[in-house]
C-alpha cells in the first residue's frame, strides 16, 4: 500500500483556514455617546406615554390639572409629539456621527431605503385618520372612548400600524445612510414598540370590556 493510501480522503486537499477570515465591518462605533442617547429616548419615550397614561386613567390627574378630559389628552398629546421629534432628532444624530456601511453602499438599498419610508409613512398617516386625533393619543385612557374598534385600512392589514409604520420609517431612514448604527437602533426601537404593545393591548381591552358592563 503506497503512501497515498494511507492519507484520508481529504487529507490531500487545502483545508480552510478559519483564523484568516474577516468578519465584515459592521461600522458600529460604540464608544459614541450619541448612539447611547438615541438608544435611551427611543426606549424612554413610549414607557413614559404608557406609565403617564395608566396614571392618569387611576387618577385622572391630567383631567383634574387641566379641567376637562379632552384638553388634558391634547396637552398628553403635544408632549408625544414633542418626544417623537425628539427621538427622531437623536436617531439622526445617531447616524450623523457613525461611519456609513460599506456593505449597505448598493442603489437596490437606497430605493429600498425610500419604498419601505413611502409604506411607513402610509401606514401612519392612514392610522391616524382611522383613529382620530384622540384614538391616536390615548384618548381611551382619559375616558374619551370610540363607539367601536376600528377594523377598516389598515388595520384590516395590521393590528398596530402606527407602530408598524413608525418601525418601518427608521429602517428606511437606516437604509437610505447606509447606516449600520440606524440598522441597530431600529431593531432597538422595533422591540420597545413591541414591548409597548404587550403592556397597551390588554389594557385598553380592559378599558373597552368595562365600557360594555357599564352598557
């Protein structure tokens, strides 16, 4: 039996050699404190909105400050807005002060970037018209109830397309600055919506199933 019989059978190929691979750079830079802010207002500001609105709907507090329920939901309201541009601020600043992705550089990426912010922006908008200003801003949580649960476009899409489309708004935003840091912080805010969703679903059923006892 000659030398060669006694290899294995793979033991006359090249073998790969797994320490010279390179790991593709995510363009993430860590230590930068703008990608830590915008990771804390994309967080904080819908736990704050759900913490302040169970508050007020136990206590009224709002109600009571303001004088009626439908002046202390808008002023509820303005502040969501104002903490939604904020958030939108510092998800910008975010990728502003990143390096950009070598790997997300493709024109398929960009118009993707734009198609996915044209979805969003539907979603959004058309929510919004759906619910009315107070369905939009925790009017259920002031008392200011609907007659009954809205099932028209789009929620005959999805159940929750303000939080949907505001998910799919940061991914295009992410996408078009081919930002890998934007990518990140959309996964973020994506799993604080959800999070959001488990504490805001069963609450404003609650609400709803009280309404129809009291019927």
């Amino acid at each position: 039996m000659n030398q060669r019989q006694l290899m294995g059978c793979c033991e006359d190929r090249p073998m790969l050699d797994l320490s010279k691979m390179e790991i593709p750079d995510l363009a993430i830079n860590w230590t930068d404190i703008n990608i830590w802010f915008g990771l804390a207002a994309l967080w904080l500001t819908p736990f704050t909105w759900n913490v302040v609105g169970r508050f007020e709907y136990r206590t009224q507090f709002l109600t009571k400050l303001f004088g009626n329920p439908r002046l202390a939901c808008t002023a509820f309201a303005l502040c969501i807005i104002s903490a939604t541009l904020y958030k939108s601020y510092r998800f910008k600043m975010a990728m502003d002060s990143q390096p950009r992705c070598i790997l997300l550089h493709e024109n398929w990426i960009l118009w993707l970037g734009y198609f996915l912010i044209y979805v969003g922006v539907l979603l959004v908008v058309s929510s919004f018209l759906a619910l009315g200003f107070f369905g939009t801003y925790l009017g259920d949580y002031f008392g200011i109830l609907m007659d009954e649960k809205v099932t028209s476009f789009p929620f005959n899409l999805v159940s929750n397309p303000m939080y949907v489309g505001s998910t799919i708004n940061y991914l295009g935003m992410a996408l078009i600055r081919a930002s890998s840091a934007g990518l990140f912080l959309t996964a973020a805010v994506g799993l604080a919506y959800y999070v959001a969703i488990l504490f805001e679903e069963p609450f404003t059923e609650e609400i709803y199933r009280r309404k129809k006892k009291r019927s």
